[in-house]
C-alpha cells in the first residue's frame, strides 16, 4: 500500500481545525506539522494530531517536506501562502477565497500549473448532496432563463480581520457572495457573464466609491451569455428572523430547481424540484458534507493526481468578484 500522504495545517483557527479533522477522520493523511501564530489555536489542532511538529513559520512547514497543505488562515494571506507552497512541490487546499482579486487568483493558478500541482479550494457548498442533485438535473427543466440565489447570515464574523478590507478582500461579498457565485456558474457550466451591476450597502447606508468600509448587505444582478438572468443577494447580521436564509433557484421553461436550507439551519439543505404546483423532494437532510471539499482534494492527492486545469474556473468565479466592487464603486 503507497504511504498517506504527509500533510501540513497552516492557519487552524475554527474552519482549518474543521477541515483538519475531516481529512484525518477520513484516514486520508498524515498530519507531519501544524503552524499557526495564536499558540492557543496551534494547541488545539495538535490535541488532533500530537505527533505533528509544531512549525513558527510556513517555511519551517514546507522543510518538514509535506506533499499537500491545507490553508485556513485569514483571506489576505491565502494567495501569496498557496504560491509559496507551490513553487516548494507541495500541493495546496486552500480556504475561500483563493486571493482578494483576478489578479491574485490568477497568480496562484499560474503557480499550481508551472508546479503541476494539485490546487483545490474549499468551495463546500458543491458537496452538499441537495446542491449536486440540483446540478445533476439541470438539462430536465427546459432552458434556465433565471436565477436568484440568496445566503443571509444573520451573524457576522467574530474575527476583526474580516471587517478590514485589506486582510478580508471585501465584506459579504467577498465571504458569501463566492459562494453564491461559483453556485450559479458551476450550475450552468460557466457561461460567460455579460453584464454585472451591483447595490452595496453597509450598515443600512449605500457604498459608493473608493472605501474603507467593507459591505454587509449586497444584491448583485447578472446577465449572462444566451440572455438568462440572475440576481445573487447576501448579508451579514441581517434581521433575518432565523439564522440563515441560504438557497439557489433555477428557474427553467420546463420546472424550477430549488436548492435551500431548512429551518434557518447553515447545515441542513433539501433540493426540490417544482413543475407548475407541484414540487418533488429530491434530497433532505441529514448530509455531513462540510468536511468533503478538504477530503475529496486528499483523495485525490493520494491518489498521485497533479494540476487539474477545472480549478482555471476559480479565476471566473474571482473576476465576476472584481466587476461586482467595480459596479459598485461607480455608482
Ligand atoms: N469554505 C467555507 O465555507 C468557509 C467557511 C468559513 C471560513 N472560511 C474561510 O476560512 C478562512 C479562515 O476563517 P476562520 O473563520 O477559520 O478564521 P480564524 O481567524 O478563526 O482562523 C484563522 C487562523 O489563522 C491564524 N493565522 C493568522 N495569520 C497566520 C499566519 N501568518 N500563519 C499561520 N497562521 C496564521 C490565526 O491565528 C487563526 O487561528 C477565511 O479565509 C474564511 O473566509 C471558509
């Protein structure tokens, strides 16, 4: 049997200690070090793995010679870390988002392929079996002419990095709106995107123009190639009356495919397929997909593979993000 991988956790605050978990659970990898800079959050990740070194820096990391790393630090730091990574031969799983613009993503891209290394990113909501159900029945409802696809957070991040533009990339948008973005475009097998116009709001006041203030309410409008429509909404701390409202709606000529939460849960989703008054279930909970993302890159990085050229798709999904804050900053 080939040996596991030998894996490296940089940055395992809440969702890298998550992801960590998940691939040691699934018996996918060995953890051979652990860097963070709160000693607290680095002595909580090695109650997951006492036997992995305890690294100071990510070049210290990249000498224990990982064959992957997983990268859960704050959003600033993901690109110019995963391109370290890279150009060492290690292999990256790296948090959303990828970099805080096209031209960062691009960067990391550029690096994974010259190092034909496997680069994934934690785009989780791909996994939920509700949202692939969805996907997979995309050709059965005629030809999609819109969609609205929503993901209210009735909290906002507890970490001050998020709430800096420079550490964060960006407020909701930049934290939920990705996720809602690379939903639609993944759906649909990325069509091009015509046209974006943005509202951005920030504590109930409009942004316009060059600002330090990151948004907390957003509604994005997007016309896409062949004509179709969608309008993409998210928040933080809105008054949602539950803790989230998260869903993704294909309208078609033949029926409309619903992928939503239940009950204002982050973790439970049902797919449902409607045709005039009537609506299907085609998926409901339970489904244990959060860790899946981070799983699916180990297998696949135990099973020997190098660059896969689908992650080039980040590079969309990153550039509708740079024309949603360019809309908006013209306003
Ligand atoms: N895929 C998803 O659905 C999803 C969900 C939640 C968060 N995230 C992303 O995960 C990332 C982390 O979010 P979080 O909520 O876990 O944040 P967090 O603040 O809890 O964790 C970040 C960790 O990185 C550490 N860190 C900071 N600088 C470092 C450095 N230079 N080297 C090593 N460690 C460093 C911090 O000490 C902290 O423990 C964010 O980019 C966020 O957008 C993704």
């Amino acid at each position: 049997m080939a040996p596991k991988p030998r894996l490296g956790f940089l940055g395992v605050g809440w969702i890298g200690r998550h992801r960590m978990q998940a691939v040691l659970d699934a018996g996918l990898g060995e953890a051979c070090a652990i860097c963070d800079t709160s000693a607290q959050m680095a002595a909580a990740a090695r109650d997951l793995a006492p036997d992995a070194a305890m690294m100071d820096t990510l070049e210290a990391l990249l000498d224990t010679g990982p064959d992957g790393v997983l990268i859960a630090t704050p959003s600033a730091l993901h690109a110019r870390q995963s391109i370290r990574a890279l150009e060492s031969g290690v292999a990256v799983f790296c948090q959303k988002p990828l970099g805080r613009d096209a031209r960062e993503v691009a960067a990391v891209l550029d690096a994974a392929r010259r190092a034909d290394r496997l680069i994934a990113v934690d785009l989780s909501y791909r996994h939920t079996r509700a949202m692939q159900a969805v996907r997979d029945r995309i050709g059965s409802i005629g030809a999609v002419f819109a969609a609205d696809l929503v993901f209210h957070n009735a909290y906002g991040p507890d970490k001050p990095w998020f709430y800096d533009p420079e550490l964060s990339g960006g407020g909701c948008v930049m934290d939920l709106g990705v996720h809602l973005v690379d939903l639609l475009l993944w759906t649909l097998d990325f069509p091009a995107v015509d046209t974006v116009s943005a509202d951005l709001f920030a504590g109930g006041s409009r942004i316009s123009g060059k600002t330090d203030v990151v948004e907390d309410y957003a509604v994005v409008t997007l016309g896409l190639e062949g004509g179709a429509t969608a309008r993409l909404a998210c928040s933080w701390r809105l008054h949602a009356g539950c803790e989230a409202v998260i869903s993704a709606t294909f309208y078609g000529t033949e029926g409309t495919l619903v992928f939503s939460n239940v009950g204002g849960s982050f973790y439970d989703f049902v797919a449902e397929l409607r045709r005039g008054t009537r609506s299907e279930t085609l998926l409901s909970p339970p489904d244990a997909w959060g860790g899946r993302a981070a799983v699916d890159w180990a297998e696949r990085l135990a099973a020997g593979c190098g660059f896969d050229a689908e992650a080039e798709r980040l590079i969309q999904v990153s550039e509708v993000l740079d024309r949603v804050y360019a809309s908006a900053r013209k306003s």
